[in-house]
C-alpha cells in the first residue's frame, strides 16, 4: 500500500554553477512529488512506500553528477502521490513553465511526477505550454531507497535532454527507463516493471545512450506554441467525465454524472465505437442537452471511428488523455463541430 503525503510547499533552491568555465544549459527543476521522492522501509520495499518524501534540494543532491551537466535551479510545486493529482495543480504548473520559459536565462524545464498520472500532466502541459524550449518529465518506477532505485538515473537523463537543441521543438517529453516518449502517445502501460511507459502505436521518440540524446521522430499533431488553448487566467477547468463500457450496462453512470453537472463525456467504447442500445440512447439524450460525447476505445491503441454522426471520434487518443483534450476544448467552445476539429489536430 503506497501512502499519500499531500503537503504543498514552494522552494526555490540554487544550485552549484559550473566550476570549469565551460557553457553549460540552466535547467530548472520543479518537484511535483511522486516514487522518485519517495521512501520506504528498506531496501526491498518496492510497492508499500511513501511518496513524495523528498524535497527538491534533497532530490538533486542524491545525483552528484547533475552539475557536470547543467547549472541547475530547483523548486518545489507539490509533494503528492500522483494519483492525487487535480486539474488546478496542472493549472498551477503550467503557469509557473510558462513564467520561465520566457526567461532567456532558462533553457528547459524538468518535471519530477508520479507515473500514475504522469500521461495526462504531459500532454495537458504538451497543449497549453508556449514555448519550443524542452519540456521533460520524468518519474520512477521504484522508490529512492529502493535496491537498483531507477529515480536517480532517469533524473540525470532528464536534465541533459531538457538542456539539448534536439530537444527543441518536440512538445513535452517522457524520459523514463532511457527511452524518450512524445506526450501524446506515451501511456503507461505496466503496474510495477521500470520500461512501464509507451507509445503503442507510433513507437518513441528515442532514446538516451549513454549520455547523449537521440531522436529518430517526432508528432505531427499540434503542440505548445501551435496550441490555441490558453489556461493563464482559468482558476478551474471544465468538467469532463470517462465512462467505461462492458457487457450489460446500463445508463446509469450516464445519469448519474448528468445529475452531477458534468460538461462532457469520455467513452472508453468497445471496439472500434461499440456500445450497447440503451448506452447509445442515453448519451444521444446527453448530446441533446448540449453535452459533447467524445468516443475513445478501451483497447488501447488504434483510431476510435464512431458511426454515430453527433458523437466526436477521439483519434488515437485514449480515454484519459482524451479527457485532457476535452476540459480544454471546452474551455474555448461548446460546437460539436469546432471540437471535433481539435480532436483531428490534436
């Protein structure tokens, strides 16, 4: 059983500068918690620990190598399990990446995040960040107390991706296990192995070796500074709803999150866009009050095309990041039309 601590602190911690003289990028750090700053009892503890124990200065210090690197500035956003993660931290994050990314000074932005739900904070930030400077993030799978912890050298990769010119321009990154993921695609797909995270369908975007970064691809879907989506004056975002599909249901989740305001629906479909009789009637009732229903697959990789005309194809997308993409579009428009163009965007 993994503990959550939920304590919220901000700290801003210099760190040493080069002392060779040679150039070397300004990376900042910002800590969100997670198992890369957790601990445990021992060595062997690898699923009941406690996350986000480490504070960001203690973080970075547990890697002598990083200033070789970088000149490297740390700060503290939250220290939480991420499965306690809120729509308005991702607001409070977004606005701080946007605030240094338009220092000249800084060169990247690292993000330490649980994995849980590391997917949906990247691309969220992939879609509202306006800068081409690199934006990593990066967790672990495994405790910081853990034997072979994987925190440490995923934390070293991270901060010599940030300050790469390959970086540049390729939206928010996932670094993990050495492999760089695009935050579109990337989804974690594995409850405890380190390589847990990946990109199904399209494949990464490469990987770290040794200490030099190589990309082979990049999306073609819009992001960062071709993003529309503007969140620097929101305090909340729209909510957005996941239904999951199975043999025999029911409308009853579909009422009960109409009862409750929701502003929009996620379909985790069967199939390609499957879904019982009374499920289909109910969320045409739901489009009829003016609720966009946006069809995802619960199969996990794969382009969801719906038959029904009222009802958004999700892309590739898969339910929780379609989510994501939703709460945004709402946040501009409620025609069906103008969001079903995002989602082919996007």
């Amino acid at each position: 059983m993994v503990i959550v601590l939920l304590t919220c602190v901000l700290i801003s911690l210099p760190i040493s500068a080069d002392s060779t003289g040679s150039t070397l990028p300004n990376i900042y750090i910002l800590g969100t918690g997670g198992t890369i700053a957790g601990t445990g009892s021992s060595e062997t503890d690898l699923t009941d620990y406690t996350a986000g124990v480490l504070d960001i200065d203690s973080l970075i210090a547990s890697v002598p190598e990083l200033p070789l690197y970088a000149n490297l500035t740390g700060e503290q956003i939250c220290d939480i399990d991420s499965s306690q993660m809120t729509p308005e931290i991702w607001l409070n994050l977004s606005r701080r990446i946007n605030e240094l990314v338009q220092d000249p000074a800084i060169d990247g932005v690292v993000v330490t995040h649980g994995t849980d739900t590391m997917e949906e904070t990247a691309y969220f930030l992939n879609l509202v960040v306006k800068s081409e400077k690199p934006v990593v993030m990066t967790g672990s799978m495994r405790p910081s107390t853990a034997l072979s912890a994987d925190g440490p050298l995923n934390l070293l990769d991270a901060v010599i991706l940030a300050g790469s010119p390959e970086a540049l321009g390729k939206g928010v990154l996932i670094l993990l296990n050495s492999q760089i993921n695009g935050a579109r695609e990337t989804t974690k797909t594995n409850t405890e192995m380190v390589g847990t995270f990946r990109s199904p369908d399209f494949g990464l975007f490469g990987y770290m070796d040794g200490t030099t970064p190589r990309l082979y691809r990049q999306s073609l879907k819009n992001h960062t500074t071709a993003s529309e989506f503007d969140v620097s004056g929101l305090s909340h975002l729209p909510r957005v709803d996941i239904v999951y599909l199975y043999p025999g249901m029911d409308q009853t989740a579909i009422d009960a999150f109409i009862a409750h305001k929701t502003e929009g629906f996620v379909i985790a479909s069967l199939g390609n866009g499957g879904m019982p009789d009374s499920v289909h009637s109910a969320l045409l009732k739901a489009v009829d009050k003016g609720i966009p229903v946006v069809v995802s697959s619960r199969t996990g990789t794969g382009v969801c095309t719906t038959e029904e005309s009222r009802f958004i194809s999700a892309d590739s997308l898969n339910p929780q990041k379609a989510r994501v993409l939703l709460m945004l579009a709402l946040t501009q428009t409620q025609d069906p039309e103008e969001i079903a163009r995002m989602f082919r965007i996007y």
